[in-house]
C-alpha cells in the first residue's frame, strides 16, 4: 500500500502561479524578468570570467566571490524555466520529481550563499587583523576544503527533507502560489502530518543561517576593533572601504530572506502578490546586484570589466 502511496505521488502533478489577477499582462510582465535574469547571468559569468582569467585574482577574496557568483546563478538559474514556461503560458504543470530538483537547488544554493559569506567575511578578518599570517592561514588547500565544506554543508542536510515529501498524500488543490516550488509552499499542499518538516525546516534555518550570521557579525566585531588601532582616518577609512562590498552583499541576501520568512509565517492571509513580490526579490536581487557591487568597489574587478568593454583603450593607456 505505501509503495502504491509512494509511486502516486511520485507520478503528480503541481499546478504553477504567474501573477494572480494579471494573466493577461503575463507576456508583458516576462520582460523585465527577462532583462534581470539577463543581467544576473551576464554579470556573474563577467566576474568568473576575470578571476579564472586574471592570474593577478588567484588570490582567496577572489576565489570566495567566484563561488559567490557560482551560488548566485544556482539559486535563479532554476526558477528560470519554469517562471517563463507560466507567463509565457506554455505550461503551468511541473511534475513532483522536477519541483524536489527545483527546490533542492534552491534551498542548497541559498544555504551555500550564506556560507560563502561568512567565508568571506573571515577573509576580510585575516587580512585586517592578521596581515602577515594571511598566506600561511588562506592556502589554496584550507581554500578547496572551505568551499566543499560550505556546498556539502548546505546540500547533506536538505536531503532528508526533501525524501521525507514522497512519502506526503497531497489530496488538496495541488496549486502553488509561486512560479517555481519552494519546500513551505508544497508542504502547506499535504494531507498528513507535517511535523517533522516543519520542525526540521527551522532547526536548518536556525543552525545554518543563524549561526552564519553570528559568525559574520562576530568577524566584523573583531574588525572594528582592529581598525579602530588604526591611527590614522585614511588607513581607518581604507580599511572599512574593503569591507563596504561584502556588508552590502550581506544586507542583500539577509534583507530579502528575513522580509521572505516573516510574510511566510505571519501574514499568511496577505495579499498573494505580496508573498510572491517577495520571493522574486530573494531569488533575483542578489544575482543581480553582487556583481554591480562588486565591481564598482574592488578596483582589480572593475579594471577587468572595462579591460572586457574596451580592450583597445586599457591596453594602450597601460603601455
């Protein structure tokens, strides 16, 4: 009977949502995303590219913000299709074993976005408070087992959350209220006890992204400290202005995502379009807008980005 149960809901199907009450303006509405997803993949391709090319950026800032760009793409790459197989109206059918891929990418990348950061904040700790040990601590060795620690840290524990859905009857109307499936939203869809993945979801959440954030905010804590020795205003001043990308880079992620969870738990009865306002916001604001960031505030990427718009000119002004 359960391996019946199992294969049924194996085999359903989940109903997509566009933009409630704007069906009709869907095509119009597709633009933008268009030029924002176009953007997203344009900009963090731009920065893998100048670190992978530049042997100058074989450097671990350099490396952490490649992954970055790598998280930022895996998180919306896969909302993508199906956003634009909605509001294109080609179809608004997504099969249950495509939506736990879906939300298997989503959720890891979210995670492994969160832990890129307080990598990279650490970097920033090392090499404003300890500049002469910065080579020794950041190896390119200490540096791969950081990034496959934070991806398998991020992905491992998804897993069990995410099997535990096939074993969910789901005998309620099988429409999300998203363009793509998010774990909250298909288990609100069961008709069973929820508990464990309820449960579970925010003990993920509060171990993964709370203790992140602490381990971020205890880094910049040491950070001011240090600068605060400083005595002159423009060392203090040069060595905050390393920092002012990776903050902005933090508030951009943590900002969206608190605003994301809030109106998931408490105005559940809000406004549809509020709800998925929101998680468009979490999924497409930081693909956009790190590698904007980063490269107006670090001078070795941006010398990268005009070196890639007008080669002609920067290699004739360098010689």
């Amino acid at each position: 009977m359960e391996t019946a149960n199992s294969s049924n809901i194996l085999s359903s199907t989940f109903y997509l949502t566009g933009i409630p009450g704007y069906e009709q303006f869907h095509h119009w509405i597709s633009i933008p995303f268009c030029l924002l997803y176009l953007l997203g993949i344009v900009g963090n391709s731009t920065i893998l590219h100048i670190v992978w090319t530049d042997p100058r950026l074989h450097e671990p800032m350099y490396y952490f913000l490649a992954m970055l760009s790598l998280t930022d793409m895996g998180m919306s790459l896969p909302t993508m299709i199906s956003l634009f197989r909605v509001l294109w109206s080609i179809s608004r059918e997504i099969q249950f074993n495509t939506c736990v891929v879906q939300m298997f990418f989503i959720h890891t990348f979210s995670f492994t976005e969160s832990s890129v950061l307080l990598a990279m904040a650490l970097d920033q700790y090392v090499a404003i408070c300890h500049p002469l040990q910065y080579a020794t601590i950041l190896t390119p060795t200490r540096i791969t087992k950081i990034r496959i620690a934070a991806l398998l840290r991020s992905a491992l524990p998804v897993i069990p959350l995410l099997a535990q859905l096939a074993f969910f009857p789901f005998c309620h109307s099988h429409t999300l209220s998203h363009s793509y499936c998010l774990h909250q939203d298909v288990i609100r869809l069961a008709c069973a006890d929820t508990k464990f993945n309820v449960i579970y979801g925010l003990v993920l959440i509060t171990l993964l992204w709370e203790m992140d954030s602490l381990g971020i905010f205890v880094s910049y804590v040491f950070i001011l400290h240090s600068v605060l020795k400083i005595s002159s205003q423009e060392g203090r001043f040069k060595a905050l202005n390393t920092c002012a990308s990776h903050i902005c880079a933090v508030l951009i992620l943590y900002v969206p995502m608190i605003g994301l969870s809030i109106v998931h738990r408490f105005a559940k009865h809000s406004s549809p379009l509020i709800h998925i306002f929101m998680a468009h916001i979490y999924l497409l604001v930081p693909p956009v807008l790190n590698p904007v960031i980063y490269s107006v505030k670090t001078k070795q990427i941006r010398q990268g980005v005009l070196c890639l718009l007008f080669p002609l000119k920067i290699s004739s002004s360098v010689m």
